[in-house]
C-alpha cells in the first residue's frame, strides 16, 4: 500500500459516505414530512419513532442503495482527478491503469463484502424490528387475499377456500381434494374452517365428505363438526407484505424448499430475495469497474458530463433490474438468471470500458 492507495481509498470512501449520509438525512425529513401525521395519529411514542423506526431504518436504506452510491462515488471522484489531470500525472509517472485500479477494487471488495454481511446478518433482525412499528403505527402489513383462493397442499393435493378472515382464524366455503393422476379420489366440502391457535389444527363444520374407489364407486361421510390435521398454513391464506425481508439466508432457502416441494409458486419472490443478496455486492465490484473505466479519461464536457452518464447508466442498471425480475416473478424465466442478467450485463460493459480507457 502506497500513499496513492490511501489517497484513492480516502478519496473513494469519504464522497461515498458522504454522498449517503446527505441522501439519508434528506430521505428521513421527507419521510417525516410523509409520515407525522400517521405518527400523531396513531400515538407513536417519540422514543419508538426514533430508536425503533428510523434507527432500523437507515441499514434498509444503506442496503437499498450502496451499489448506485458506490458507483456514483467514483464517477465523482474519479471525473475530479481526471478534470485536474492528476490520472494523467500518475499514468505518466509510470504507473499502469491496473496498477491504478488497485485501490478502487480494494474499496469495492470491502463495501461488497459489508454489504453482504449487512443483507444476511444484521438486516434481517432491523427489518424485523421495523416492520413491528410499521404494522403498529404506520400500516397493516397482512393483508387478506382476493376472494377464491386456491393452494396446492402437496403433489394431487389442492385446497379452496372462497374467503379467509385474518382476525377470526376463519375460512368460508372450504373444499379439499386429492387426484391420483387425473382422477379425483377424496373430494372434502364444508361451510365453515376454523383454526385452533392453541393445538395448531383446523375444524372444519357442516361438512361432507366423497371417497371414490378404482371403480368409480362413491361414499359419502357428513358431519357437524370434525377436527382435521391439513397441512394449510394460515399464511397460505393471507400475505405479509415482503415478508422475506426479515429472514436470514437459512430461513429463506427453507423456506423455498418447503414451497416448492408443495407444488407451489409463491417460492418466487423469496428466491429473488436469495439471489439478489449474492447479485447485490457483485454489482459493487462491477460499477466501480464501470465507473472508474468511463471517468478515468479527461473530457471537454469535464465532470457533469460524466457525472450525467454515470447516472444515466446507474438508472438504466436499476430499470434493467426491476424489468428481469418482473419477468422472474410473473413469467418463466428463472429467478437466478433475471437477478444476474444485468450484472452480465454491465460487467461487458465495463470490460469494453476497460480496454478503451487510457494506458
């Protein structure tokens, strides 16, 4: 390490946190402004808006956008040192552009290596704590589901329940039915499902039941009353809002392990959730590749020409993001691909950026 690292390193460092540090204070008193009347009106303790909302919510806020200020940090910095020709002082002396990359990558693998630490570790317990006072003092975040909801229980195994009230544990017009291949042998249908909160099953009232054999022979129990172990969560019934915020990494892959081996598709957006923790501090690597081949060259439109592209790339990396994992989420494309296209994207990019910036 030699004084032109820590002179790059200091220079990368102080106008990223510096560039955060102002954003969040800007986005705090505008949220704020948003939110102090929910806040009154729902009585929020001051001690709790501070130490509990806002105190969590910064490391959301950091993880949110360390990537584009990383990158916005080096097109910055790096379009001053090129508008005062200090990278041409250093090319000139004899150092190599690698050589001169090496204190921006050592940078961009401590803040990759943070920010991954951040997403699996101390976020999940943050977000925890923030969604807590969200849902007391600002909004509900369960929501009940449109009405006729269907859930597939296991392999042959579909649930319906044509409505679920979250407050009362209850589901009306509740139907199950089993298939051994195409054919339908276990059809269950009730008026009424209710959960029992204490011993963790459904009862299910005025219900009948139809069994068909090989033959295709019919029987039918009926019944007031009859206590059931379906393998129905009452989450499968109602949504939490992104609530694969608050889990660690071993809660997530369970998660999407139980899911899909139910049939079900409602894994998606915890897989996104998965792949983008390890898609998020590679990003970093990548845009500071990105941004310090594109600055690194002096130009006559100085640093707001720089600076404008270096946005305009940075916004154009988040668009491309939000349209692959649309396609993740609603379509057929696979989650880990769509989280890592614009990563691949981006990193030809910066290696085409890299050949052509100056030796």
């Amino acid at each position: 390490m030699k004084i032109i690292d820590w002179y790059i390193i200091k220079k990368y460092l102080g106008t990223f946190i510096y560039s955060l540090t102002l954003l969040i204070l800007v986005v705090i008193v505008f949220d704020i402004s948003e939110k102090i009347d929910t806040f009154i009106r729902h009585k929020a303790p001051l001690h709790a808006i501070i130490f509990q909302y806002y105190v969590n919510f910064i490391p959301y806020f950091v993880n949110l956008f360390i990537y584009l200020f990383s990158f916005i940090a080096v097109v910055f910095f790096t379009s001053r040192l090129a508008g005062n020709s200090e990278i041409i002082a250093m090319l000139s002396s004899g150092i190599s552009f690698r050589r001169l990359l090496r204190p921006y990558m050592i940078v961009a693998v401590f803040l990759a290596v943070s920010s991954f630490f951040l997403r699996s570790s101390i976020l999940p317990h943050t977000n925890h704590n923030l969604r807590i006072f969200m849902n007391k003092y600002v909004e509900n975040l369960t929501r009940d589901k449109e009405r006729n909801i269907h859930v597939q229980l296991g392999p042959g195994t579909f649930a319906y329940v044509e409505s679920y009230n979250v407050k009362r544990h209850t589901g009306y017009r509740f139907a199950l039915e089993k298939f051994d291949g195409e054919r339908l042998i276990y059809k269950l249908n009730s008026n009424k499902i209710v959960r029992d909160t204490v011993l963790h099953k459904w009862v299910i009232y005025d219900y009948y039941i139809l069994r068909f054999d090989s033959t295709g022979n019919q029987q039918i129990t009926s019944g007031y009353m009859k206590d059931t172990t379906i393998a129905l969560r009452p989450t499968d019934l109602y949504k939490i809002k992104q609530r694969f915020e608050e889990m660690n990494n071993y809660q997530l892959n369970q998660y999407i392990q139980k899911e899909k081996k139910r049939g079900s598709l409602s894994y998606k957006p915890y897989e996104i959730e998965k792949y983008k923790r390890y898609a998020g501090p590679v990003a970093i690597l990548i845009l500071t590749l990105l941004g310090m081949s594109l600055t690194s060259r002096k130009t006559r439109g100085g640093m707001g020409m720089n600076l404008g592209l270096g946005l305009l790339l940075a916004f154009s990396y988040i668009l491309l993001m939000q349209v692959s994992v649309v396609f993740s989420t609603k379509g057929n494309l696979s989650p880990a691909i769509g989280v890592w296209i614009p990563n691949f994207i981006y990193l030809i990019v910066a290696l085409y950026l890299l050949k052509k910036a100056p030796k």
